[in-house]
C-alpha cells in the first residue's frame, strides 16, 4: 500500500535514519531527510570510533533509504538554512531527528570537566 504524504525528517542521524526507513518500509513514498552536516551518520559517525561501528554500516542504512526513494538534502541546518514554520506549510508531517549537541550532565557533576577527572563522550 503507498501513502502520498509528504515527509520531512529533520537530522540524517540514527534516529532520521531509522525513521525514513520504517516509513519507507510502511509505503510512503515522498520522504526528505535534511542534515546539517555534509553526510548521514550522527553520532554514528561523528561521536563513535570507526573501530566500534564501522562507517559502511551507517552507509548501509542510508543506501536502504534512498534505495526506497527517500530524498537527502545535506548542508541544510533547521533555524539557519530551513525553517520549521516553512517546513510545516511544505510537508505534511514533520519529524524532529536532532541529536543532542552537547552531552548531558546530572546536577552532581555541573561545574566538573577533564581537569577534575570527569569526561563526557564529548571530551572523550
């Protein structure tokens, strides 16, 4: 069954990724994925070492979306280079896949960095 609906998924990440492909899978046939950066991946391939998850296989995932039709616009950055209120007016639905920019913190550790021991994926 295809669904005519226009999509668009905000982030090119694990998430966006995943998203575009269970739409896909589901039948929808008019799905843009929008990245800030220059390629898919996220975390996936900024964050974890090439050694731990293997680029191919984030490629992998990009190559079933776009082998089911889905649309990726890179280099695009949501409040820079698209708008949301733009965006809901063009597409039927969309769906936020942003990644989380900076790493959490519990209150506990507020104020503490590499210089005290304490490191996030980030400082990593």
């Amino acid at each position: 069954q295809r669904h005519y609906m226009s999509i668009a998924i905000i982030g090119a990440g694990p998430c966006g990724l995943s998203c575009a492909n269970f739409l896909g899978r589901l039948g929808y046939t008019d799905i843009t994925i929008f990245e800030k950066n220059g390629a898919p991946g996220g975390i996936s391939t900024l964050e974890i070492p090439e050694y731990r998850l293997p680029f191919d296989a984030v490629n992998f995932e990009a190559r079933l979306c776009k082998d089911m039709g889905v649309k990726f616009e890179y280099n695009k950055e949501l409040g820079k280079d698209i708008h949301l209120a733009e965006m809901k007016q063009k597409y039927s639905a969309v769906f936020l896949a942003m990644g989380l920019g900076a790493p959490k913190k519990t209150e506990m550790f507020e104020g503490l960095g590499p210089d005290h021991g304490v490191y996030t994926s980030k400082d990593f």
